[in-house]
C-alpha cells in the first residue's frame, strides 16, 4: 500500500512564491518518481489558476477558508474575532479531509493556522512541519512595523508559543545549519534543504551578458528598494549594465516610483514573475538577492547558482550564508549595506574572470541539492518515522 502524504499549504497554489514552488516540486516528485500518495490541502484558492504545474496524480484539496480574504481591512479587535472564527472553521474542514484520506503524514508548511490545533487532531497521522521562515519571523516583522514596547511583546509571546507548539511535532523540518542553531536544543530538528527545481541543464550563463537579475516577492522583507538604491552607484560607473527584477507584491507602484526618481528607468526594470525562469538567469550574468530578512533557504539561490551565476547577496537571517561561500561562489554583504553591495556588484561587472570562475563554482555547489539527493533523505525520514524511530 502507497504511503499517503498531506501537504497543508496557506494560501493556494495560485502563488509564484518559493514555498509553493518547493512543494509542488516535492510532491510531484513524491508520486512520480517513489510511489507516494500525494495530497495538498490549500486555504486561499477560490478558483484562481494554479501557477507552477501539478502532476495528475497529485490530489489538490482547495478547502477555501478565507483566512485573509479581509485582510488589512479590518480593526485589530475585528481581526481577533476572525482569526478565532476562521481558525475553527479550517479546523473543522481539516478534521473531515483528515478523516476522508487517513494520511499517514499530514505535513504542516507552519505559515498559516493549522500549527495551533494541528498537535491535538487525533487522525493518526504523524505530525510533521516544514520552516520555510525564520522561528522568530513575528518578532522581525513586529520590529518592521512599530518600535513600541506592547506589539514586540506580544510578538515575543506569540515566536514562543509557536516554538513550543513545534517542539510537540514529531519532526520539524528546517533548510539551514543557522536555522536550527536558533532552536537550540529542541530534539526533534531536522535539517534538509530545498530541492533544485530543475535536475539537469543542457546550457548556462555565459556571465557576458551585460544585465543582472533580483527575483521575489515586491515586498519591504525582500530589500528590493535597498538594490535600486544601490543600483545607483553601479549606474554611475557601469551605465552600460541593466537590473531585471521580477516579481510581484504590494511594493510594485513604490519601486516604480523609486526607480523614476533615480533616474533609472532606462537601466532597471520591474518585471511580472515568469514560470520559466531558468530561460531568465541564462539569459544574466548574475544574481542578486537583497533580503533584509525573512529568508530560509531562497530557492532564487539554488536556482541561479545551478545556471551558472554568480551570486551577491546581504547576510540575512537565515539562508544565504548556507549557500555562499564569500569570494568563492559570491559575496556575502553585510545586511543593509548598500554602499557595500554596489562595491561588489561593480567588482563583478569590472572582471569576466571573476564572473565566470564564482558562475562555475556556484554551479558545482548546486549539485547538492539535485532533487534525487534532497528527495532520498525526505523518503529516509518518512521510513524512519514509520518505523517508529
């Protein structure tokens, strides 16, 4: 009989975002290749068209909660009342899926609700977690958004008792070495990267063309105004070189207008996210990921690095320094730094040489996360838990 899988995705599968990129990649790998029964559980669907594509014999399940379908337009008390309301409702739908498929694994991707009553739902599956963020990501966006003593404390409360309730799964799954450093001496971390999304290339970068490339959400975390405003003085010594963004998210209208403000329209552009993008890191001669925080492993990195780029990124928490090796495959830049992140992107647009050399070393580094290799130690840690070790 086929070990049966549940993927409890938040939002739904109409996102371009990397954590929907990685699970649909892992379950269709799952079914395709080791055999598994696989399902995936969204919240957020209602009808919009799915953007990576699903294997037919993945089972999509689009429960259509609505958890945020008023969010941003409600009063804190009014989004308590919510938050309580949907979290029965989703409890509720869950519980009856449950019941319909009898998972063996029901596997949290910990973003959304479902890690509040996961724990207490007795269907008999084991009870997994995947982090696809930093432990502590309330705490970082509560400092985002306000200095004042209350929010950061209830932020504080909140990072605890999410932290407490992942301790009581049976696994929790984490993408970097930092990561796990963060949990302490929680006995139940497991460390397995992301998978390539691709498992072999028949042609990368050249690095000659002259163009750089940012991929992700258009959003404050992800430090794309932070590049352009670094972009600046790469302008004024390199005008010949072009900046590709791509991506979506809130912060589009106001990177346009930075963009015009610096007088860079000509030379940075902000792109619509594209379902093809190993076409796109070919077709530039670097990458660069200018996170301020809120990143695990970004698959953006493990992509580019498999075509060949090389990489400039800000040592954010927690990810980047994972994956790069500074001055050997890219440059670690300290986070928020844009003098010094306009330095290095100049130090590689000024030599080929270091350009193709870190290109060819990023690539041999992607060869660790080939899906056989990632996707081998998932299928060991499914047959272990089974097992009952």
């Amino acid at each position: 009989m086929k070990t049966k899988i549940l993927y409890l995705l938040p939002g739904g599968l109409f996102n371009s975002g990397g954590m929907e990129r990685v699970i649909t990649l892992k379950a269709n790998y799952l079914t395709e290749k080791l055999n598994y029964d696989v399902s995936i559980a969204t919240t957020e669907q209602m009808g919009r068209p799915i953007f990576y594509p699903v294997s037919t014999q993945v089972h999509l399940y689009h429960l259509d909660v609505g958890i945020h379908v008023n969010f941003g337009k409600e009063s804190y008390l009014e989004k308590c009342v919510s938050r309580f309301q949907k979290t029965r409702e989703y409890k509720k739908v869950l519980e009856n899926l449950l019941k319909k498929l009898r998972p063996d694994f029901t596997i949290s991707t910990l973003g959304g609700l479902d890690i509040g009553f996961l724990n207490n739902l007795d269907d008999g599956s084991i009870k997994l977690g995947e982090l696809h963020f930093p432990g502590n990501y309330r705490q970082l966006m509560a400092r985002k958004l306000s200095n004042a003593f209350l929010p950061n404390l209830v932020a504080r409360c909140r990072t605890q008792e999410f932290k407490n309730k992942c301790e009581k799964l049976s696994r929790l799954v984490v993408l970097t070495e930092e990561e796990k450093l963060s949990w302490k001496n929680q006995r139940n971390i497991e460390v397995i990267p992301n998978p390539l999304p691709f498992s072999s290339l028949s042609e990368s970068s050249t690095t000659q063309q002259k163009k750089a490339i940012a991929v992700g959400r258009l959003a404050y975390e992800k430090g794309f105004d932070l590049l352009i405003e670094a972009w600046k003085n790469v302008f004024k010594k390199h005008p010949d070189w072009e900046l590709n963004i791509y991506g979506k998210g809130d912060q589009r209208d106001a990177l346009i207008r930075l963009i015009k403000d610096s007088g860079l329209e000509g030379v940075v552009k902000i792109n619509d996210p594209s379902n093809d993008i190993q076409k796109l890191y070919i077709e530039h001669s670097m990458l660069i990921l200018p996170s301020r925080y809120l990143e695990a492993l970004p698959m953006v990195l493990i992509e580019a690095m498999a075509c060949g780029l090389p990489l400039v990124a800000f040592d954010a928490p927690c990810g980047p320094k994972d994956v790069i090796i500074d001055g050997v495959n890219g440059f670690l830049v300290e986070s928020g730094n844009k003098e010094k992140l306009a330095e290095k992107i100049n130090d590689l647009i000024e030599s080929d040489e270091l350009r193709k050399s870190m290109g060819n070393a990023a690539q041999k580094a992607s060869l660790n996360y080939s899906p056989d290799r990632i996707m081998e130690r998932w299928h060991c840690l499914f047959e272990e838990l089974k097992n009952g070790k």
